[in-house]
C-alpha cells in the first residue's frame, strides 16, 4: 500500500475506531469494516426518501466516519433494488412543514449541515446508486465524489412537477457536472435519465448490471484505499472549489 495505513499507524491513531453498533439508527444502517464505512438509507417502504430525522442520522453517521481513522472510503446508497434515494419524504412536507412554514429554515439547516458535511468530509464517498434517483436524492448523488450506477436505474429532478425548486443542490451543481442546456433539460421538464444517459453526460463514474454493482463498488473503493489519505483529501477540497462556490451563492 502507497498510504501510511499500516498497523502500527493504526495502534497509535488520534481517534480510535467507534463500533458502528454503540449507534441507534431507526432510519439508516451503518456498518464499518476493511476501511470502508457504509451507510445505507433505509427505508424502502418510501423507496428511501429521507425525513427530517433521516437527514440528522446521516450527519451522525458521516461525522462518525470521518473522525474515525480506520476508515479510508465511504459508501452511501439505498436500501433494496428500486430506489437510492427519492428526495424528500412528502408526507412529512405535507403534515409537517406545510404547517410550520416559519419553521422551514430549521429543516433547511439540518440539510445544509448535511451535505456540507458530505461534501468536506476529507474522505472519498461514493454514491452506490442501486436504484431510481429522484429529487433530493440526485442532490445526495451529487454531493459524492463518485458514483456507480445499476444499470436499471435512472435519475430525475421532481422540482418543478411537485410544486417546488430544486435549490438544495441540483441547480447549483447539475450545470458544472453535465452542462447548462442538459442541466436545464433536467430540472425543467422532469423527465428521467437512464443509467447509460447519466453516465455519457457525466452525472456518474461507472454503469454495471445490478448484480455486479458491489464488486464494482469495492473495486473502486479498494482503489481508492491504496492512496495517500492526505492527498485524497486535499485534491477532494480542491475539486470542490467550483461546487463551494455555486453553493455559496445558493440564496
């Protein structure tokens, strides 16, 4: 290995690996092991829309998985084979913040808190994208460094078919990762790409059959495993410089 993760390294590190069982998740999984963190939206029954809840959950974890040194990569995705991650959940919107409307920016706190975390997490996360993307789920896509796609899957913006813009990301981001006019394309008219569609437009890494969608994934991530953690890191925050900014100016 070219990384100084050795096992002496290891013995001596700052901040000791946390048992991803001392955490009490009702609405995702984690699970930690051969340097990979995995954290998993779980649930299917709403094809893996998030609540509010979800949301802070996700921020535990990906905090967790960054101070944790015996992890090198993350891998987020969705559980089952129909859906990574379809937005927002609509029901806790209607019953919630429809009600609460001064209460909106609390919501959007914790969000932001979240993809920020995501995005300057100093490690490498890549988007298992097992199923339908929709929405904010495209913005979870987005928010990782890399993604590999099953190739029944497909992503599409909602925003403009539900009432709704899609300013928490994907206005931002889709015209510097696939271009103006294709960005455009997306969040206006709604309609869906498939998985060969995202990957020609460069909205993902790798297409497989949903079969092969873990080798591939920890083909890419034992890659990735075997760099220096620290130029991972800063190449990621310089990378980023284009989407900070855009974020940046997001209000």
């Amino acid at each position: 290995m070219h990384s100084d993760r050795t096992t002496d390294n290891i013995m001596q590190n700052k901040f000791p690996s946390r048992p991803a069982s001392d955490f009490s998740f009702q609405e995702i999984q984690y699970a930690k092991g051969d340097w990979i963190a995995r954290v998993t939206i779980n649930r299917p029954q709403a094809y893996n829309a998030y609540t509010t809840n979800t949301v802070r959950e996700l921020t535990v974890a990906f905090k967790d998985a960054m101070w944790d040194d015996s992890v090198a990569v993350i891998v987020l995705t969705g559980a089952g084979e129909k859906a990574f991650c379809t937005g927002g959940d609509v029901k806790e919107y209607a019953e919630v913040f429809t009600q609460r409307p001064r209460d909106y920016w609390k919501w959007m706190g914790e969000f932001i808190e979240c993809h920020d975390l995501l995005r300057n997490i100093g490690k490498p996360v890549i988007a298992r994208i097992n199923g339908m993307v929709a929405g904010g789920g495209n913005e979870f896509n987005m928010s990782c460094d890399l993604a590999v796609m099953a190739d029944h899957a497909t992503i599409r913006q909602v925003g403009t078919r539900v009432g709704s813009v899609a300013a928490g990301g994907a206005t931002q981001w889709l015209p510097i990762m696939i271009g103006d006019r294709r960005a455009r394309e997306m969040l206006l008219t709604c309609e869906p790409i498939d998985a060969q569609t995202a990957l020609d437009w460069g909205l993902v890494n790798r297409v497989v059959p949903l079969a092969q969608l873990d080798d591939a994934v920890n083909e890419l991530a034992q890659n990735l495993i075997d760099k220096f953690p620290e130029c991972l890191r800063y190449t990621k925050a310089q990378v980023n410089y284009w989407k900070e900014m855009a974020w940046a100016t997001k209000a």
